[in-house]
C-alpha cells in the first residue's frame, strides 16, 4: 500500500470526503478520530456501535468534537431492519405495513418520530427509505422492506416518509436505484439481473424515485444490480449509464433530474467485492458518478479506509478517475454535511411537512395516536409506531370458530435464515408477548435443518408434542418462499384445525387456521400488536 503522509493534500482529503466508513465498538476508536481531522466527512453506524440512545448520543458526540460538520450515517429503516433498536425490536413498523395501511399522514408521522429520535441521539443521515416496487414476492432481500407492489403506492408513502425525516432535519437516502424489488437473487451475495425493459422500468421502478425527488429527498443510494436494459455490461452502481445518463440526466432529456448526494450500497456486498474488489468497484463508482462510497457492514477498520482513500488517490494520478469528478463528489458530500448542521433539530418534536426549512414543529401524529411525555435520549413522544402497526394487521378467521381464550398457549415459531439486511441478532415473533399476556404460554423454535432432519411429518409431530392440550400458535415470515414451512403449516392445522397462524412476512399465502393475523413486518410492535389479538385484548378485524 502506498502511504500518503500529507493530510493538508486536497486530493487526500478529498478522497477520504467520498468514504462513508464504520468501525466497531461504542466508542470511537483513535484510527477514526485522526481520519476525521484528515479529511474524513462520514461515519456510518450499525448495529454493533448501539447499546442505548444514551450511549448512541455520547459517541455522536465524541465525533463532532474532531468535526462539527459530520454526517453521522444509520441504516434505519425500523420494521425488521433496525440498528437503533438491535437489541429488542423496532418501535415502528417498517415499510410494508405503512403501505397496508395507505394513509400518507401515518407514514409521515412514522418516519418524523423516528427521524426525531435518531436527531437526539446525534444521527443525521438515514439510509433509508426503501423505495423498491417489491413486483416480485419471491425477492429474498426486500420484501416487508418495501411499502408494496405498486408503484404508485410505493411512490406516495417513499414521498411522505422523505418529508417526515427531512422534516426533522434527518437527511433521507432512497435506495435501491434504480430499483431492487425484481429481484430473485439478493446482492449482499451474488450479483442481481433485471431483465425488464426501459419502458417497464420507467413505468414500475423509477416512479418512486421521481416521487422521492420531486420531495426532496437529499441522497439516492445505488443498488449492485445489473440492468442489461440500461447497461448490459456494469452494474448500476458502476455504471456511468444508471446514475450519470439516467439519475443525474436533466428531466427535459430524458432522465431524473437529481442533483443530490449519489452514494452506494456496501460496496463489500459480492455483488460488486466478488468480482471487482472493493477498490476497483470504489473507483469504478465514483468515476460513474456516484459521490459517497459505502462501507463498513463488514470491512470496519482503519486499513479498508486507506485502501480505499489510496486506490482513489492514485486512480486520480494514473489519469483513471478524472480528479475534478473526485472533487465534485466530495463537495456534494461536505454540501449535504452543511445542510445537515443548518437543519438538525436535536432537542425538539419533529417536523414533518415537505422541505425541511422553517421552525421545529411538533410531528403532525393522525388522530387516535395517545400521547407520552417527552424526554432526553431517543424515547417517544408519541406511540405512533405501535398505532401503525395494530392498524396494519390483516385478520382472517377460517371455518373453525376462534374463541380468545384466558389460557396459555404454544408458540411455534418456525424460524427461517434472516438475510444480511435484517440480520439475526434482532428478537421477533410473538412469544415474549404472549408470555407477557398469557401466563404460563410454551415457545420453542423450529427451523429448516428440524425439516430436513426429521421430515415434514416428524415435525408436525414433533410440534404437536411440544404444544401438548394447548392451542399452537405458528408464527412464521415468508412462508410462500419456504416449503418446509408451508409444509409444516399445512399439516398442523390439518391435525389441530383450531392453530392461529401468525404471518410475519410477505402474506403471499393463502390464509389458513382457526384466524390468520398478518402483521406485514416482525418489527416488536407488530408482534404485540397480533399478540393483542390472539389474547383478545386487540380488535380482531
């Protein structure tokens, strides 16, 4: 590795501007101190750097000691993926069940209490949100994260959730672009392909994206997807033909129009670190036009950075990357840390109209929201994430009457393997609840390698036996995707027609048991909310 000794270089400090690196830990490690006084402009948090907003708000602070100006990057988009609340479960639900619900004000209001509790705590960029047309339910990497198949459903609430973080001087990111939800691969391991034409692109992918730009939304967030339509070769976040020739292109020739921040998915994702390597696929990115290079899911060290901040350098010397594209990119990310220092709104309600000028205003919460007092430290002034999640649950009740009953129950959770996005270290499913609602309530979890060991037949058998005189409660996520789960779902109602069926994902499959509570994510709110439910102590609508 060729070392550069001058952090006053304008080239230097422009390179590192363009990272958007994590780390591990609470606290902040030297390495990153000293590369923020080099030139380093963002810092992107997971889950690994949260304990408690407490906490989250000390590090925040410790950052900004060494620069004032610094995007402090989250991948929050509550519901299943969440960072903030890692440790627990989400206080809101993610975008599937704000589109289930289709009521913009709602959204809004989500997305400005969120936006308002990551602001105290000292974050003010969130990728998120997803503005993905999940057109095809098998998509192992979307899903509940998107607020629908429809295109203009998605492109509504993409709208109102940009308002509401904006509001509360969060900077918002769409992602994926041009759109992830087509997909039947996901890129955190392979490499995507959408076979879709330009006239269907323009018509389903790209319509959340002109909403999210006509709303403002200050980032647009690259997906490594290869779209043969648009680039038959690179994918879009290589390709100067995605985010140059279509993103940035002006509206009246053709393209977006966006003007904003242009920054990347993970770029140690396989779908670009299998086949170009980080520092190539970083060089290839920001020579595309994208702005902001990120990095950190699971390369968060001091070396990743100067790999990185060395191969732009030199790509710049070697005549590669011209060095007025790397200057350009690296003052659209110090404009959008300006921006961010100018609007954050630490210690207030959160405003949620469009735009994100004007005073603090408390967040514009639909009627039937109770309300909390406020207090320091991330915790709620509304619960407008546990309103949204019971007005997203879905109830069906099948051919054998369900009568709530006062007794303890068997929880069944029949548990498939999370994607990286979501992650497994995230509780979900309805059994803490129920234990909470219905004393004396059994869990036990039950996975595909239980299938595939025993059988589908010995593992209805199996279940039966755990569940014992008690009515089972199956919770399950994705289903349609799953056999072995189908599989098992069919043959415990078959054996116990009186089974509640707690969906949890995409409900995609038909409804089956005594009722059939659809809950459109596995945030902790959802899950409480269908736990109201099946302990009668929620509207089974």
């Amino acid at each position: 590795m060729t070392t550069l000794d001058h952090a006053s270089d304008t080239l230097t400090r422009d390179a590192l501007a363009v990272l958007q690196p994590g780390f591990t830990g609470t606290t902040a490690p030297a390495w990153l101190l000293r590369t923020l006084g080099d030139g380093l402009v963002s810092v992107g948090l997971f889950g690994r750097n949260i304990s408690s907003p407490g906490q989250l708000a000390a590090l925040t602070a410790r950052l900004r000691a060494e620069r004032d100006d610094l995007l402090v990057a989250i991948d929050e988009e509550g519901g299943d993926v969440t960072r903030l609340e890692v440790g627990t479960g989400s206080s809101f639900p993610g975008n599937l069940a704000l589109g289930a619900v289709d009521d913009t004000d709602l959204t809004r209001a989500v997305a400005g209490e969120l936006a308002r509790r990551l602001a105290e705590c000292g974050v003010n960029f969130n990728w998120a949100p997803s503005a993905d047309v999940n057109s095809n339910p098998g998509n192992p990497v979307i899903g509940v994260r998107s607020f629908g198949s429809d295109p203009h459903l998605v492109a509504r609430h993409t709208a109102a959730y940009i308002e509401g973080l904006q509001g509360a001087g969060v900077a918002a990111c769409a992602k994926h672009f041009p759109g992830h939800g087509d997909t039947a691969v996901d890129s955190h391991h392979a490499l995507p392909r959408i076979d879709a034409d330009l006239a269907t692109l323009g018509e389903r992918e790209l319509v959340p994206f002109r909403a999210a730009i006509a709303a403002g939304t200050k980032a647009v967030m690259s997906a490594h997807i290869l779209l043969p339509a648009l680039d038959p070769r690179l994918p879009a976040t290589l390709s100067p033909h995605a985010l140059t020739g279509l993103l940035r292109r002006p509206v009246a020739d053709g393209g977006l129009g966006f003007d904003g921040l242009i920054v990347t998915d993970g770029m140690e994702m396989q779908a670009i670190a299998a086949t170009y390597g980080i520092e190539r696929g970083s060089v290839l990115a920001i020579a595309a036009g994208a702005d902001a290079i990120c990095v950190g899911g699971g390369l968060a060290d001091e070396d990743t950075v100067l790999r990185l901040r060395d191969a732009l350098v030199t790509a710049v010397r070697t005549g590669e990357l011209p060095e007025e594209r790397l200057a350009d990119a690296a003052a659209r990310v110090r404009a959008l840390a300006d921006w961010t220092r100018t609007h954050s709104r630490p210690a207030g309600p959160a405003a949620t109209g469009p735009g994100a000028a004007g005073a603090p205003a408390r967040a514009a919460v639909p009627a039937g929201t109770a309300g909390a007092d406020g207090a320091a430290g991330g915790t709620p002034l509304t619960d407008v994430g546990q309103l949204a999640a019971r007005r997203a649950l879905r109830v069906t009740h099948g051919p054998t009457p369900y009568q709530p009953g006062a007794g303890p129950v068997h929880v069944a959770g029949f548990t498939p393997v999370a994607n990286i996005a979501v992650g497994d270290e995230t509780p979900w499913g309805v059994a803490a609840e129920l234990v909470r609602l219905l004393p004396g309530t059994a869990t036990a979890t039950y996975g595909k390698r239980d299938a595939e060991q025993h059988g589908g037949t010995e593992l209805v058998a199996k279940v039966l036996a755990d569940a014992a005189d008690r009515r089972i409660v199956a919770v399950v996520r994705d289903a349609h995707r799953h056999p072995w789960m189908a599989e098992a779902l069919r043959g415990l109602v078959a054996a116990r027609p009186d089974t509640v069926v707690v969906e949890m994902g995409v409900p995609q499959a038909p409804p089956v048991g005594a009722l059939h509570i659809a809950t459109h994510g596995a945030a902790r709110v959802c899950g409480l909310a269908a736990a109201e439910v099946i302990a009668g102590r929620g509207p089974a609508h």
